[in-house]
C-alpha cells in the first residue's frame, strides 16, 4: 500500500515538473516571438522567419537628416512600390526633414511613434505589431511593416496593390432582363457591390479569417433591423468551428457549415449575383462572402429556392409564376422520365395508348438489350458529354456537346442499340434538367435520377412511387439553419404560398416569409 501511494506521489512530482518546463519553455518562445528596440536584432528575427522567400525585400534607410535608422519589409508583386515610394520612403526621407526641421520630436537618436503615425505618413491604413510571426503574415499579404530604431512594435501599412478583373455579368447565372453585374474575386469589390444597391439601413458586414495555415478574410452579411438574432449566432458560431488548413473556395465553406453532408440536396444557395444576394437579406436571410470566389453563400434555404430566378420578379407576375411552373415541371422531368419509360415498357405496356405502344414495341424489336441498359448507356453518353462540354475550351465545348449527342443518338439507333423513343426521352431530360437555375441543383436531381431507374427497374411504377416517398420524407426531415428545407408546405403556411410555386403580384406580397421569423415582418411601403 505504501509502494503504492510513494509511486503515486512520485507521478504527480514528474507531471508537474513537466507542466512547469512546459510553461517555461512557452514563455521563452513568447519572449522570442515578440519584437525589440533594436533594429538590427528585429531584422535578423525576421530575415529568419520570411527571408528565405526571394520576394520579400528589406529597404534599411535613415530618417532624413536624423541619424534615425528605419528599414521597411514588402513584397514584390504584392505590395505597390509607387505608394511605398510616394507615401512612405519620401514621406520619411524628403519630406521629414524640410517640414518638421522647427520641430523635430526625437531625443537621444528616438522619435515619438505617434509623430510618425499622425503627422509624417499620409497612410489611411496603420496598425501596430509587437510579434514578429504576425508582423510576417501581414507582409506576406501586401502589406509593408516600417521598423524604426527605438521603437518596440512596428507599424504595418496598408500598400496591398489590388489586381482584381473587371465587373462582368455573371456566368452562371444569365439574365434576358435584370443587371449585368456579377461578384468578383476580391472581396472589397463584392463587399462595395452591395452597398451600391442603395442606401440599405443596417446593413452589417462582420468580418471573420478562416484558415489555419493559409488564411482568408470571410464576411457575414446581413440587415440588422431584419435579421433574426439566432440565425446569426448560429451561422457565426458554425464559421468559426471551420478548422482546416486551406479555404480556397465558399465550396468548403458550404459544405463544412452545411446540416447534413451526407444529403445529395445543396442546403446552402451560391450566387454570383448581388442582387440576388439583396433580396434575400431583404428577407431575413444571411449571406457568406469569402475573399477570392466571386461565389457567395446564402443562408438559410429551401428547396423552391433552387427553382426560382431573379428574372421571376424583374418581368410581370403572370410571365413570372408561368416560367417558375415551367421549372418544377422541368424538375420533374428530369428526375424521373427516365425512370417512368422503363417502369412503362417493362413493367407496365397496357398502361401506354395502343397506337403508341405498338410503335414503340416495333422500333424496340431489334434492341437486344432491355430498357434499363439502354436507358443507362444513353443517360451515361449524355453525361459524359455534358461534362466534356464544360472541360473544353469555350469556342469547341458547345459545339461538341451537341454534335457529339446527335451522332451518338443516331449512330446508336441505326446500329439497333436503343430504340428511337428512348433518345427523345433522353434528349427531353437533358434539357430539362438544363431548366433549373441553381447548377448544383441540378446535379442533385441528375444523380437522383438514376436511383429512380434502378427503382423502376427492379418495381416499376411502385418501385418509382416508392423512391418518390423516400425522397419526400428526407426532404420533409431536412433542414437549412432551423428551417425546414420544404416550406412553406411543411410545415403549411398559406402566407408564404405568395411566393412558393407561383409568384403573386407585388402589392400582394406585403410580409417577408414567417419561416425567417424576422425582427421586421413587414416590407416597408
């Protein structure tokens, strides 16, 4: 017992020994880490840490006619040299001397770092470091850190030079009638697009870093006198879990955030458009804009989300609520025409009118195969073509895509492989599917569609009911942030059927959606 209690007593001697070196050993690399009065033991710190990297430059100086020694780091490509020449080497060289000789704030070889904040450098942008990690990762970013002889922290300016491509329409996003401006990959840019919609009252831009290794700016967006406070906390909180080395897309911020990965449904909407970004913080909703995507994020959604445009609003309510028809039709025929031809020739014949069944089963003579391997081999040749398309340069891609379908719908016809029917059914789903605004949406549905065939193939039209079922009840438990992804039809909300599957006029249209449970659910006017 008392070798016992003598072995225990020896552990906790060791663990707290070893707890005591540890927070001396974090101490002394705290102590290393932070920057000195020296100058010259300050640039050999930082020489070590991001002078192996050919690009970044050191300019060692001396303050006018002050014996004052300075240097500045930057990077070469990163930073812009006119605005570090103009603003801050003359500013400290040329200038200094000729307009403060009356009053030179410096004593002993130092100078007041407010003097030189507030007076000398006509910079809009200064902040102070006193580590030299976090001096180094500001530089690596653009920015240029002035340390002076004397002083113990560094002053990091803002001369990142912005190389950003124009303000285009957005690509995957088309519009006959609406703007014509589209995100871009800076996040200034994108941040200054939605302040040019108007003068929005509250709107909050909160911005986060997101990254371990390589780090990224990201910005919540969202309209305070609007915006439910729990959405906010919640997608602020889910932001700030993502731990991974790398976000070079809101493609990871999506699916990090997202509630069930393991869903084939986008239960968070990307956009290239602005406007599109407005309306939905117009409605209580949040958006997520990352530094470097002209793709931002929007939060929560639902399903008729993905079917809408925002040309639905732009055009009268009649065109509008027909064209949004139009598009759950063409949702569901892409996900299940394929399916309903092989339950109906398989399973079920005396189903199809008489005429048309004999003209099938005549085309369908010579096919040796049966409809689900030739439904699979036109759906897979459609597919790859598809993807073949949007891999090719832009001048060949369409037009292989669709010269490519027809000699293949052809040859494949003339050779006996499928029958003619199945090619109309195939080409029928494909443009279908080409209906759906939301891209990702649509690669839902074409992945969906072929457990629908398999269905059909084993059940036929019970097979295809029953995977109908199974879908609707994952999408009736699916939720975006806490709304349930198929409102407003559940849970029914007669309110929110204004804008569901059709789109009333706009006078009708008076409240934002209960689902959002909005601070403000009246729109103003």
């Amino acid at each position: 017992m008392r070798m016992r209690k003598w072995k225990s007593m020896v552990r906790k001697i060791e663990k707290q020994a070893t707890t005591n070196e540890n927070k001396h050993d974090s101490k002394s690399q705290d102590s290393s880490d932070q920057l000195t009065d020296d100058l010259a033991l300050n640039l050999e710190a930082i020489k070590q840490e991001i002078g192996h990297n050919w690009d970044v430059h050191f300019r060692e100086y001396v303050i006018g006619r002050t014996s004052i020694r300075a240097a500045i780091v930057f990077v070469e490509g990163l930073s812009d040299k006119e605005l570090i020449d103009k603003h801050i080497m003359t500013s400290l060289m040329v200038d200094f001397t000729a307009e403060f000789k009356q009053e030179l704030p410096y004593v002993k070889g130092s100078i007041s770092k407010d003097f030189i904040k507030n007076q000398v450098l006509s910079i809009s942008e200064i902040e102070e470091v006193s580590s030299i990690k976090e001096l180094g990762l500001k530089v690596l970013t653009g920015s240029t850190a002035l340390l002076i002889d004397g002083l113990l922290d560094a002053l990091i300016l803002g001369t990142t030079k912005g190389k950003t491509r124009a303000i285009e329409e957005p690509v995957s996003e088309a519009l006959v009638r609406g703007p014509r401006v589209g995100f871009t990959e800076a996040l200034s840019d994108n941040t200054s697009l939605l302040r040019a919609n108007g003068e929005i009252d509250n709107l909050s831009l909160v911005k986060f870093q997101v990254g371990t290794r390589s780090k990224k700016d990201l910005v919540v967006a969202y309209i305070k006198e609007i915006v439910d406070p729990e959405l906010v906390r919640e997608v602020e909180k889910r932001i700030k879990k993502i731990d991974i080395d790398n976000v070079p897309e809101s493609g990871y911020v999506e699916q990090l955030i997202e509630d069930n990965y393991l869903s084939p449904f986008p239960q968070v909407q990307s956009t290239e458009r602005p406007d599109r970004v407005i309306a939905a913080l117009m409605e209580g909703r949040v958006s997520i804009l990352l530094d470097g995507t002209p793709f931002a994020l929007i939060v929560p959604v639902t399903f008729s989300m993905m079917l809408q445009s925002p040309e639905d609003y732009y055009e009268r309510w009649i065109p509008g609520t027909f064209l949004r028809l139009l598009r759950y039709l063409a949702a569901f025929l892409a996900l299940f025409s394929p399916a309903l031809y092989i339950a109906f020739i398989s399973f079920h014949p005396g189903l199809i009118p008489t005429k048309l069944a004999i003209s099938i089963l005549g085309t369908r003579s010579l096919v040796p195969f049966p409809a689900l391997i030739e439904a699979l081999f036109m759906e897979i040749a459609i597919e790859v073509l598809r993807e073949a398309g949007l891999r090719l340069p832009k001048p060949i891609g369409p037009a292989m895509g669709i010269v490519g379908g027809l000699i293949i719908g052809e040859a494949a016809v003339q050779a006996g492989i499928v029958s003619p029917i199945l090619v109309i059914v195939v080409a029928l789903t494909a443009i279908s599917s080409f209906a759906i605004p939301q891209y990702n949406a649509g690669i839902a549905l074409r992945i969906l569609r072929f457990v629908a065939m398999l269905c059909a193939a084993i059940l036929g039209l019970y097979g295809v009911i029953l995977f109908f079922l199974l879908i609707t009840s994952h999408l009736v438990k699916l939720k975006s942030f806490g709304v349930p992804y198929v409102s407003p039809a559940v849970p029914y909300r007669l309110s929110d059927w204004k804008d569901f599957m059709v789109r009333l006029p706009l006078m009708m249209m008076k409240r934002r959606p209960k689902m959002m449970h909005t601070k403000d659910p009246i729109r103003k006017g």
